[in-house]
C-alpha cells in the first residue's frame, strides 16, 4: 500500500528498473536511475540537517533536477516548496522567511540568485545543488553552507530512513495573496494521493503512458504530470519552459515523442488551435486531453476537437487548495454550432463532494438556483501555512454536518446546477480571484505592488476577459503631484516585484479613478474605457 508520494517510485524502480521514467529534449533517465540519484539527495538533505516535517525549497527550472528535487526532498521527510525560478528575488526571499526554508534544492546557475536571499531575511543556511558546474566553481551565498552535485552523488544509493506519514506535508505551493504577500497552501500526502490515485483509476494510465509536463512545479496542474504518472509507471516527457509559448513547437512535440496524455490550460491549448498547425500532424498516440485552470472558450474548443477529433477530452475543475475536485467529459453536444456556454465543470471526482450553499445558507438542489462551492472529503489542504486568520476564513466546518468536526473548503465560485441535476456549471467569481494563463491571481495583490511606488497615489486592476489567455490585466494609476512616472517605468517597476504572469499589459495614467456613491473604486466604469 502507497500512502507517500514517493513510495510508487521506489516501487517501480525495484519492478522495472530499466523502464524510461522521465525524458527532456532527448535526455532520458529511468527508474533505477531516479530512485537512486533521489535516494541520494534525501540522504544529503539529512546529513545537511533536514528533519521530518521541514520545508525545503526547490528552486530549479523545468529540467531532470526539477524531479529529482521534488521525490528527493519527500523521501528525506521534508515538504518541498516551489520557488518560481522566474519570479523577482525578493518575492522568494519572502517565501523562505514566510516557510523558515533553512535549505534550497537548487542548480549552479541560481547561486548568485540565492545570494540575495539572506539580506532580505532569509534563514536559507545551506544549497545543494543537483547538476554539474559547468565553469569554474560558482560563487556560494556568504555564510551559506553549499554541497555540490559531486559530494551528492557520494552518498549510499539505498532508500534512506523516513518516520513520515500520510498526514505529513508533502509540498507547499504559494499562491496570489490579497495583501500583497504570496500566501502557502499546504498539501499533505494524503491529500494529493487522494487525486492521484483517483487520476489513475478515472484515466487508465499504464506504464504504456507517456504523459507531458508542461505546467512548473509552482502550479498544481504539475502534480498530475508527475504523480500520476510516476503512480502508473509511465513517462513523463518535460516540455521545457523555451517551447511553453511556441505552439508550433510544442505541437510538433507532442507528435513526435508519441505523447498519449497531455494536460494544458485552456489558453495554452487555444494558441495551438491558432498557431499550432494542427493539421500538419498525426498526433496517433494521443488519447486524452485534460484541461483546467480557466474556462476553455467553446470555440476553441470545437476547433480544437474537430482538429484532433481521436483523444477524450476532459474538463478538470478544482483550486489549489484542492486540486482537482471535479470533472467533466466533453460531449459533441457541447461543441454545436449553436452552444456559447462554456463546458460544465462536473461532477464530484470520487471520495470527495461538491456541493453550493446559497445566500440564504440552504444548500442549491436545482437548476437555476445559485451558490457558493463548497469541496468536503480528503482533498482538502491543511491550510495556509502559518495564518490561521486567512486558514480560518475559507477552511471550515462543513456546515451540512452537525455531528462531528469536519473541515470543508469554501471555493468563492459561484455555480449553479445542470438541468439533469448532474453537473455543475460556472458562473464566475465571489470576489476579485482571477484566472489569466492558467494562473490564479488576486487583484489586491497587483494593487498593493503598485502602491509601494512612492509616486503612486491610487491603483486598481482590472480583468478583462480574453478567448486566448483567460483575462488580460490592466492597471489604471494616479500619481502624485509634479510626478514624470510613466507607465513602461511602472510596468518595469512591477517586473521586479511581480512574476511575469502577474504583471499588467498596460498601466494607464489617470487625473482620477471613478468611484461609487460608497466611495469604493468603480471597477465597472473602469471596465467600460477598455
């Protein structure tokens, strides 16, 4: 019985050592080869002065490292921590004070990035890095211990000693936070297996699947890509982060490595209906195509079935704090000419339950009422790491249950029920949580970034919904008195503050922001100028 994460690994690897578990840009590594090279960066990490239960950040691009880090640092008994490796400096320095990451998992190339973490208050003591030096020997952090891939790979290959469980953490992801702070929702291994072992029973994955990553480590459509496949003994072909934005290319990939899974966010998928050249390829291997993250316009995505009309498609729903949570397969009535409305999002994936409370607080049992999600069942995170106030605001006592204590999770989407009463249907969001390019963005966080420039008096974001990449942010700015600040200043003021996907396409300045008759910023009026 595989109660952690990484348990699947170790398994596979005694059962089919030889067997190609991970490939990127015609590398390719097995399972023997994993489980050993993780084993040894476990035993490392322990050496180093990891304990159960520590958080260790991971800060690598997509590459054979990325997937080392994460099996390696869950076998040592740690959580691991995403660190955006496109994100501003200070914002990651941030999250290893924010998570007390005492230890990064990194490669030669971010030495001089780690540097500037301490000077922000960062506690970060040691890096280990997991690839070869490719120079002379980088610099290391002042006052950070550095252990190179070399004395790694000196460590004794067999599985190291672990006293976790199934309810330990097993990553921590940060996300959007309407302070202007990242807030880290955590995930514990029973909770991700919860999807995992559901994703490979729902989808009939074999070691015959070879399943793309596309989605980096800091977004939780990675945990399909890896666990999933890892579980069912497949391959995971890496889509490097150079092919994410070429469609052409990443079409052309999924051809040519025989890919019989992939799972994309709608936008990703949209771009390459548009410019993938669809019709240029065979795609023969492929069966499925999972999407999620946003809402998949329903005219790409009759395009996109009409040009690759072989695979099932799936429409998976869920927020980080839960994962996926529900799901739905794409119907050809879905797709006439005649249908606007996007896909439903589903029903409940098994062992979990999605249910809508109205304003009134009775629960929506037909067609037409609306209400707010509510997700109950072992899918369900531990919370956000170290805030019980936020933890407290949307992790709650289910409030269907009066008999005994049961945490549930109140999404803040609103939804309505299908006319069969079998499905549930998007409506849109409670608050100012938006979705662009597959990524879950918080409004206020763009916001409070905007204000930490001294000239800046007033700020508000806006969303304005988009086919292609979900929504596209703009920002309205007041400045100060006599201020010169122009909007490319401030655009470049936000690159390094803000991972890219959080930056607004446009700032524009304004004598003043409309406001309502509460005093309140009129989005609405600010929506209308675009």
């Amino acid at each position: 019985m595989h109660y952690l994460l990484h348990q699947s690994l170790s398994s596979w690897a005694e059962r089919t050592p030889e067997k190609e578990a991970v490939r990127i840009n015609g590398e390719t590594m097995n399972y023997g080869e994993l489980d050993r090279f993780t084993n040894q960066l476990a035993r490392t990490l322990q050496e180093a002065g990891v304990q159960r239960g520590d958080r260790v950040g991971l800060y690598v691009h997509k590459s054979m490292a990325s997937v080392i880090g994460v099996f390696g640092i869950m076998k040592a008994g740690a959580a691991y921590v995403p660190l955006d490796p496109n994100a501003p400096e200070k914002r990651l320095a941030y999250i290893t004070r924010d998570c007390g990451i005492t230890t990064v998992v990194s490669v030669p190339s971010k030495l001089a990035s780690l540097a500037v973490f301490p000077s922000e208050g960062s506690p970060l003591r040691s890096v280990v890095t997991l690839e070869e030096e490719t120079t002379d020997e980088p610099d290391s952090p002042h006052n950070v211990q550095w252990i190179p891939w070399a004395t790694v790979q000196e460590q004794g290959v067999e599985a190291p000693g672990s006293a976790a469980i199934e309810t330990d953490l097993a990553y921590i992801l940060y996300t959007s936070g309407s302070t202007g702070n990242p807030k880290g929702v955590m995930i514990s291994h029973r909770t991700i297996l919860t999807f995992v072992n559901w994703s490979v029973e729902q989808f009939g994955m074999t070691p015959e699947d070879r399943v793309t990553s596309n989605a980096p480590l800091h977004f939780d459509l990675s945990t399909f890509d890896v666990y999933a496949t890892i579980m069912a003994g497949g391959t995971i072909i890496l889509i490097p982060e150079t092919l994410a934005t070429l469609p052409s290319r990443l079409s052309a990939l999924i051809d040519r490595e025989g890919v019989t899974i992939t799972y994309l966010v709608p936008s990703i998928l949209s771009l390459m209906v548009t410019y993938g050249k669809l019709d240029a390829f065979e795609f023969e291997r492929l069966r499925l195509i999972l999407f999620a993250g946003e809402v998949f316009p329903v005219k790409y995505l009759r395009q996109l079935v009409a040009a690759i009309p072989g695979p099932g498609y799936f429409n998976l729903y869920g927020p980080t704090e839960t994962n996926v949570c529900t799901y739905y397969e794409v119907q050809p009535e879905d797709l006439a000419e005649d249908q606007v409305q996007a896909v439903p999002i589903g029903r409940a994936c098994e062992n979990m339950e999605a249910f809508a409370i109205k304003d009134d607080g009775s629960r929506v049992s037909e067609p037409g009422e609306e209400g707010e999600l509510w997700v109950r069942g072992p899918c369900v995170a531990q919370g956000y790491w170290g805030d019980k106030e936020k933890t407290g605001q949307v992790f709650l006592q289910n409030p269907l249950n009066e008999l005994f204590p049961e945490s549930s999770y109140r999404t803040g989407d609103l939804v309505t029920l299908s006319e069969d009463r079998q499905n549930w249907i998007f409506l849109g969001r409670r608050d100012h949580m938006i979705k662009s390019r597959g990524y879950r963005i918080e409004l206020g966080e763009i916001e409070s970034v905007l204000y930490l420039h001294p000239e800046v008096k007033e700020a508000a974001v806006i969303a304005v919904p988009d086919d292609l990449v979900g929504n596209r942010l703009l920002a309205f700015v007041v400045v100060s008195d006599q201020s010169t600040l122009s909007s490319g200043e401030l655009i470049a003021f936000c690159n390094k503050h803000l991972p890219k996907y959080m930056v607004p396409e446009q700032v524009e300045m304004c004598d003043i922001l409309p406001k309502t008759t509460s005093g309140k910023t009129d989005r609405q009026a600010l929506l209308a100028r675009t």
